[in-house]
C-alpha cells in the first residue's frame, strides 16, 4: 500500500462524510472528477474498492469503514503537528485540552476568559470529573493538563501548586451556631454535616480536619456536586463544608454563612497537573502563566 498524498485521504474523509462525490466537490471546491480521481487513486492504493457505487447513491464497503477510522487519526494527527509547529514559532494558537476536578469548575470560566481575551485563537476544552478520574485522563493523554485538589504523588507528573483554598462550614442565616461566634470545635458534635461522597478528595479533607479538632462527625447526606450540598443547607438538612470558591457567591448573597470556628482553618493547596514525559507547549506555559498571575492579582 503506497500513500504519497494526503490529499486523498482528506477527500475520502469528506466523502464518508457526505456521502456525494458532488457535494464533496462543492466542499472541498475542486471539479467532481477531481473527487473521483482521487478516491480512485485511493483505492488503487489500498487495493480493494472503499466504496460500493450504486444506484440509488454511495455505500462504505468493509474496508471502507476501517480505512475512514486510520484517515481520521492520521488527520488529527497531522492538525495536531501544526498547531504545535505554530506553538514553538511563539504564536499562542491551538487546542488545549484541560481536566477540572469540582472546586476548578468555579475558577477555570474566569481564567478562561482572560486567557482568551489575550490570545483569541485559543480554543479550550474542558473534561469535569474527581480527583481520580481527571489523573486517568493525564495517564490516558486525553487532556493536556489536569487542575485537581491533590497531588497524586506520580512521578511522571508535575504537581505545580497554583493557588490556596480554604474549607468551610456553613449554614443558613438564623442557624442556632451562629448566634455566638466563633465557636469552639465540640459545638459541631453531632450537628448534622452535609459533604462530598467518600470518593472526594474534599470529603477525605474534611474528614481528617474534623477528627483533627476533635469533632465528633455525624454526616447525614453524602452528595456529589457542590450545588446540591449548598442546597440542601440552604433548605436546614444540616451544616455543609465546601471549599469557599465554591460557596462564595451565597456568602457574598447572605444565602449562607460561615461558621466561625475557634480553631486553626482548614487550608489546602490546588494544582495543576503536567505531563513531563510530553511535549510541553508555549500555550500550555502561556495558560499556565495567565492562572499565577490571576491568583496574584486575587
């Protein structure tokens, strides 16, 4: 099998997609014979017929539709190899793919948009998911960098810590904890505590801060998402503890609010995640940079 033109495959790829020589012509603005002669050379190439003419319009034959799944990736392949030549020129172009664990889903919009609105070329994908899933996702290659709330501990990583949080305990105005604050630490005992499930890094956090200080745990919800942790102490099911980049639009409203503990806070750093065994991009560097200087700033 000799390919020498990668213009036939691209006219394959279209072709699969439209599944007319005519329309892939008007696509592509070449002459319909153009479009035939190359899937003709592409077939000659291969040696087997790619598609099944018939009457009543265009079908993929076998080999067809495994020679469409290798084009596809030799053309994302090829995409990615200029948008990284552009990258090493210093131009800030490209698609950056990012993992965000809960608490970076509250930042990253902001950080986007002021990276964006420096280099407009930029496109961005974001790919949610926990602690767990979001270093997959950094073994498997699927995303460039990772923003997660621990540092996995893996060598082949970078764990740059980017910014400092602090966990929370809130509850809605008119809760008997606020009434004399701050409290001491045994004034939670067995108050009913909404949290993150068992997967969270958060929940783990809050666990080992709780028992640190001599709390004595009673969680009634185990929840998932941050929103309906705030809602549910926004209705009085119990106290909840969240990171306060995730409650800070109900703490500005008066929603909810802090319980003021007489204890130390409950701080811990975030990271963002890079690969050192990949190729690490002026875009990369550049995203990274925007989200030092905003927390700076901030």
């Amino acid at each position: 099998m000799d390919l020498r033109n990668l213009t036939q495959l691209y006219t394959f790829i279209d072709v699969a997609e439209t599944m007319s020589f005519s329309h892939t012509a008007q696509r592509l603005s070449i002459t319909q014979p153009a479009v035939s002669r190359h899937i003709k050379e592409l077939e000659t190439a291969v040696g087997v017929p790619l598609l099944d003419r018939r009457h009543q319009g265009l079908a993929m034959t076998e080999v067809g539709y495994a020679l469409l799944a290798h084009a596809e990736t030799i053309r994302a392949s090829v995409q990615q190899m200029q948008r990284e030549m552009a990258n090493i020129d210093g131009d800030v172009v490209g698609h950056l793919k990012v993992g965000v664990t809960p608490v970076w889903e509250f930042l990253i919009p902001r950080l986007l948009e002021e990276f964006k609105a420096r280099h407009p070329r930029f496109e961005f994908s974001l790919l949610p998911g926990n602690n767990f899933e979001v270093v997959d996702l950094m073994r498997r290659r699927t995303i460039h960098l990772g923003f997660v709330a621990e540092d996995p501990g893996i060598k082949e990583f970078d764990a740059i810590p980017v910014l400092d949080d602090e966990l929370v305990i809130v509850a809605p105005p008119g809760h008997d904890l606020l009434k004399d604050m701050p409290v001491p630490p045994s004034a939670l005992n067995g108050v009913p505590l909404i949290r993150r499930g068992e997967e969270s890094v958060t929940a783990h956090i809050c666990k080992l801060y709780l028992n640190t200080i001599g709390v004595r745990v009673n969680t009634v919800m185990e929840l998932e998402s941050h929103d309906a942790i705030k809602r549910a102490a926004k209705e009085g099911h119990g106290v909840a503890m969240v990171s306060t980049y995730a409650v800070q639009k109900e703490l500005d409203d008066g929603s909810l609010v802090q319980i003021q503990l007489e204890a130390p806070p409950c701080t811990r750093s975030l990271f963002v995640l890079r690969d050192r065994t990949r190729f690490f991009s002026p875009t990369q560097n550049a995203f990274i940079a925007v989200v030092a200087e905003s927390v700076a700033v901030n």
